[in-house]
C-alpha cells in the first residue's frame, strides 16, 4: 500500500472559512453565534473570530438542525438545551460513519482497479 501523507490540519479556522465550508454567508455564522451560546469563538488581538474544530462541529449541529431538519432558531435552540450532548454525538457519529464509508469505498475501488488489470 503506497505511503498517504498526513493532511495537515489547521488549528483555526477565520469565519470566511467556515462560511464557505456550510456554504453560507459570513453573517449567518455571526448570527447564529449571538443566538447560540454554545458558539464561542476565540478572537485574536485584532478582534477576527477564530473558530476551532470543535467550534465547527458545534456549527455543523445548529446547521443540521436549521438547514437540514428544518427547526426554527427557537426550536433548535430548545433542543440543544435540552439535550445538549446527545444530538451533538449523534451527529458526530453520523459524520464518522460516513467517514468510514467513504474510506471503504475507496479501498473497494482500488482493490477493483487492480485487480481488473
């Protein structure tokens, strides 16, 4: 199996970064972190956001939530309030699963690709 080297992978994150993970707006990021307390990012000297990984999965929950399962701002807040740990781990597990599928899939074609040679 050939050498894959590491990806590297940045500690922090600006907000046009993010935004254009979720494929929204700046300002929607801004938005959602006044009405969810659970997005705090660090700010550097000059005042711009710096968003973590976690800060990032925490955004990826509210975006599931709003954009995918189609709460209103209250609604998805209430939810998190509620159960705040146990949506957020079904979401990461959800992300890992399709982690490991895309990593088999991708072993599946390799092996079909050499083996039809």
């Amino acid at each position: 199996m050939p050498y894959k080297e590491r990806e590297i992978e940045k500690k922090y994150h600006s907000i046009g970064e993010v935004a254009q993970m979720f494929k929204v707006a700046p300002s929607l990021i801004r938005y959602w972190e006044g009405e969810f307390d659970i997005i705090r990012p660090k700010k550097d000297r000059k005042g711009n956001r710096r968003y973590t990984k976690i800060d990032i999965q925490k955004i990826k929950y509210i975006y599931h939530l709003v954009k995918e399962k189609g709460y209103t701002l209250q609604g998805a807040q209430e939810v998190i309030k509620a159960g705040k740990e146990q949506g957020f781990d079904k979401v990461q597990a959800v992300q890992r699963l399709q982690e490991i599928k895309d990593f088999l899939i991708n072993i599946r074609d390799e092996f079909n690709a050499k083996s039809g040679s």
